[in-house]
C-alpha cells in the first residue's frame, strides 16, 4: 500500500540542488526546514567572500535557468551570451597563440571558429563538434532530462544508441586531433570532475553543452553570478514559508525499520515525516550506516578570489600549461600539479581562478603561499596578451574548504571514469524509503542546472508529483 505524501520535509543542504528541492516541495504546500553547517544558501558557491561565487561561474543550458524562473514566476532572468565562450592560451610550441571559439546557437555558424584554425584543425573541429552534438542528443532523453533510468531504459539506449558513443573508447582516442585542439576536447571532461585522460569517450557529449548551446553571463553589476541567484532562491524559499536553519551540521540519520525518523545535529535533533538529501551522496550513505564506496573520488580545486581596481568587463580565459597529460599525471599521483591550466573568469571588478587538484583536503599546506605563487603565474601568463591584472586584494579557497561541502573536497562525487563510473548513481539510497538523495554527485549529475534538475524531480517524487524538465529539452538547435 502507498504511504501517503510527507506533510513536513526536511532538506540537508542548502547548495542550489537543496533551494531547487526546497522550493518544490514549498510550492505543493508542504511545510519544509532546510539544514546547512554554512552560514548562507548557495553551497559550493556560498564560501570565501559573499559578493563573490566560490565554484560555479559559468552559465549553461540557459533554457533550465528560465524554466525554473518560470516554475516559480520569477521575472524572467538576465543571461547574456559569452562570446567567445573562453579564449583558450597556449604554452610550450604553442606559445602565443589563443584560439577563442564561439558557441553555435549564439553566433549562428562557425565562421569565426573555423577562421581561426588551419585548413585541417577546421575540419577536425566541426568533425568532433558534430560528434559531441550527436552524442548530447543521444544521451539527452535517457541520462539529462529524465529521471534516474530503469535498467530496462538502460537496454534501450544501449541496443538503440549506445555504440554512437563509442563504448570500447576513451576520450582521449576519440578526440586525438592534433597539438591545439586535443588539450581543448579533453578539457571538457573535467567538467564533472574526470581525470580527462581516464575518462570514456561518451563524455565528449559534455563539449556541446558549452561550443552548441552556449555559455552565459547571468544578471548585472551587484545581482551578477550564481552567488547572487542562490540569494534570489532562498528568498523565494522563504517568501513561501520555507525555514532555513543555518550553522547546523547533521552527523547522523536516526533510522526505524525502512525510514527516517531525525536527524542528529550539532544543534540538537530534527525530525519530519519526509527528507531530501542535497550532500554529497557518500556522505548520506555513511549516515546510514552503509559501507564506504570505494569508486575514486572525481577532482578537487583550489581557487582564488580576486578584486580588481578596474572594471575589467566579462570574459573566460584558459591558459593551458606547456604539458597537459603531465598535469593530469600528477593529479593521479595524488600531488599538487608542477604546471596547471589556470581558468581565469572576470566580471567587472570581481575576478575568479581555479585550477584543478587532487581530491585530498590536505594537499596545500599553505594556501597563502601558494596561492601567491599561483597569481605570480597568472600574472606572467596574462600579461603575454594584455597588461597585468590590476589586483587590490585575493582570498584563497583550498580543497580543504570545498571539503565542507564535498567528501574529500571531490567537486563532483565518484570519478567519471570508465564507462560505468560515468553513470551517475540514482535518486534512492537502499533502506531509506522516505529519503531522496539529489544533488551535484548524482543523477543527472554535476554543475548548477543539472543540480537543480535533481532537486527538483527528486522532491517532487518524493510527493508524487509528476517529472519535470524545467524545459531543459527546448534547447534551441538540437
Ligand atoms: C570551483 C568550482 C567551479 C565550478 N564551476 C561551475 C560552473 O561554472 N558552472 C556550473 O554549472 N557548475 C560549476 N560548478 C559545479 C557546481 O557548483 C556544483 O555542481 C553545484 O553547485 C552543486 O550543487 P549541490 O546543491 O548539489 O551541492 P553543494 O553546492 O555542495 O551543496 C551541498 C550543501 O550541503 C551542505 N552540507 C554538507 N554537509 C553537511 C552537513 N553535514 N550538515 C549540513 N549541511 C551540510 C553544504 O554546506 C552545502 O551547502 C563548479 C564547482 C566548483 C567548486
């Protein structure tokens, strides 16, 4: 027999996978608490200084951002395309040359992609852009915009689609295409956390998501970034009676036979009928009881927030170091890499460094003195083509800090690595029958939109409420 829907939910986490859930679940009239050990909604992005995001920076799949706004009659958000998407930086033989593509849907063709390439890197390009943009489509009903998939759906894709994504291949195989554009393809696979030389090649669909359907600058001045939406979510959140509690760590689920009864806290305990899980997914199932999962962790970062005394405009760089298998080898070595892509995103005054480390919260020392070493790299990198940022003052955030809000400080959960490390575990955890688990390290897996995809098909299953795509599959040029 069915058990009627929870009448009081609550949320651990208050990252956008929680808000998504929170709001929901708040708007089927369900009386909702959400817990977070932060001090502020927005998870990943929610450390370091306020005015600033600490992880997500850049805007994709713009349709689900609207979706949601829609959903919850929110004036329609301000998303201004990045063109170029990045400009990408070379180093080694390549060094002085930048390639600066830009997304399809947004330039309407390639011409001023395929201008910047040698006759024979252009048709590689629109080769493997016309690969990942199939193997998106293909993957788009079955792993993005639905629920977790049954295995019968699982057979299907496989019998149907499956040998279009190249199963017996890595990544690196699939898009070996020269000097320039390897290290470019690869890089897309980090996106959810791969060592992009371990990854399938089935991650290639990641590519289109950014170089087909765009990449976006969200809001202006003040309300600009994914800090500033988190503080729009909540306040949503509470404008529906939603109570935040902040500064609470949960340590523990109190569990009768097949459910959840409470929480345990370091603010005391909490009960409800229901409950949402938006944490990493290892640490709910430690809470639980089970046993640790043994698939690696995904990557790690180290990030720096810095202020500018100009208004330095919008944009996203990439400076890619003299070797990137090299930086890749030390990641696996589990060391701080010698060399590492630096990703730069500037807005206005504001700007945002991230490189890639291993998942090993106490793999920097000392974040200050490497963080110092980082912008004297950044700098000299940065001033081959323009002048040197003028910096006022820089904050670091260290995998250390990412570890509040991930196991390990591991961005994205489990590594997607091998064909079946890149599937994205489900919505359930086994004896916890009134529990979902959504969120980054979960189906349909890392990154905002996908976060809040989880959160708020996850809840609404949890209430019986049918699933929703938040319009992710109008996008534009499929
Ligand atoms: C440096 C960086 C750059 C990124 N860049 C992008 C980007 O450009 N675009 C993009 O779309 N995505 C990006 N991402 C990924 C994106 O930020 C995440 O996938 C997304 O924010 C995950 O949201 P979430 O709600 O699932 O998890 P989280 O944001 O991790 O939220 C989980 C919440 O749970 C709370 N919590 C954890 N443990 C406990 C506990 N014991 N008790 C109570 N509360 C607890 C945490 O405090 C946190 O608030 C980036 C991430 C990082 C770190």
């Amino acid at each position: 027999m069915n058990r009627p829907a929870p009448q009081s939910v609550m949320v651990i986490g208050a990252g956008f996978a929680g808000l998504a859930a929170a709001l929901r679940l708040a708007r089927a009239g369900v009386q909702v608490t959400v817990l977070d050990r932060l001090e502020r909604p927005g998870g990943k992005a929610a450390l370091g200084w306020p005015d600033f995001s600490s992880g997500p920076t850049v805007v994709t799949m713009p349709q689900v951002f609207r979706g949601l706004h829609q959903r919850l009659e929110l004036p329609e958000p301000q998303l201004t395309p990045a063109r170029p998407t990045t400009t990408y930086h070379y180093a080694g033989k390549l060094a002085g040359r930048t390639f600066a593509p830009e997304a399809l849907a947004v330039a309407g063709n390639l011409d001023s992609t395929l201008a910047q390439l040698s006759r024979q890197d252009a048709r590689r390009y629109a080769r493997l852009l016309g690969l990942s943009h199939r193997m998106y489509r293909d993957a788009a009903s079955t792993f993005i915009f639905a629920p977790p998939p049954s295995r019968a759906k699982l057979a299907r894709y496989a019998l149907t689609k499956g040998t279009r994504a190249f199963p017996w291949m890595s990544l690196s195989q699939l898009v070996r295409s020269g000097p320039l554009l390897t290290p470019f393809w690869l890089r897309f696979a980090t996106y959810l956390g791969a060592n992009p030389y371990k990854a399938p090649a089935v991650l290639h669909n990641i590519a289109w998501v950014e170089l087909g359907l765009g990449v976006w600058h969200l809001g202006e001045g003040e309300q600009a970034g994914l800090g500033a939406l988190a503080q729009t979510l909540a306040a949503e959140a509470e404008a529906l009676g939603v109570r935040f509690e902040y500064g609470v760590t949960v340590k523990h689920l109190i569990r009768s036979g097949n459910r959840i009864m409470g929480a345990h806290t370091d603010q005391g305990a909490f009960s409800a009928q229901g409950w949402v899980s938006a944490v990493d997914r290892s640490l709910t199932a430690s809470w639980l009881g089970h046993p640790p999962d043994p698939t690696p962790r995904g990557v790690s970062g180290f990030a720096l927030q810095l202020r500018l005394d100009r208004d330095l405009g919008r944009s996203h760089h990439l400076f890619f170091p003299a070797d990137y298998h090299q930086e890749w080898r030390d990641i696996a070595s589990v060391q701080l890499p010698s060399d590492p892509a630096l990703y730069l995103h500037l807005d206005g005054q504001r700007a945002f460094v991230l490189i890639n480390t291993p998942p090993n919260p106490g793999v920097v020392p000392d974040p200050y003195a490497y963080g110092a070493a980082l912008i004297a790299k950044l700098q000299a990198r940065f001033a081959e083509k323009y002048r040197p940022l003028p910096i006022t003052s820089w904050l670091p955030i260290d995998p250390a800090l990412y570890a509040l809000t991930a196991e390990r400080g591991a961005l994205y959960g489990q590594a997607p690595h091998g064909l079946i490390g890149s599937l994205r575990p489900g919505w359930h955890h086994h004896g916890a029958r009134n529990l979902v688990q959504v969120g980054g390290t979960v189906h349909p897996g890392g990154g905002v939109p996908l976060s809040m995809l989880s959160g708020w098909n996850g809840a609404g299953q949890l209430i019986g409420l049918p699933y929703d795509d938040l319009g992710g599959q109008e996008s534009g040029p499929l």
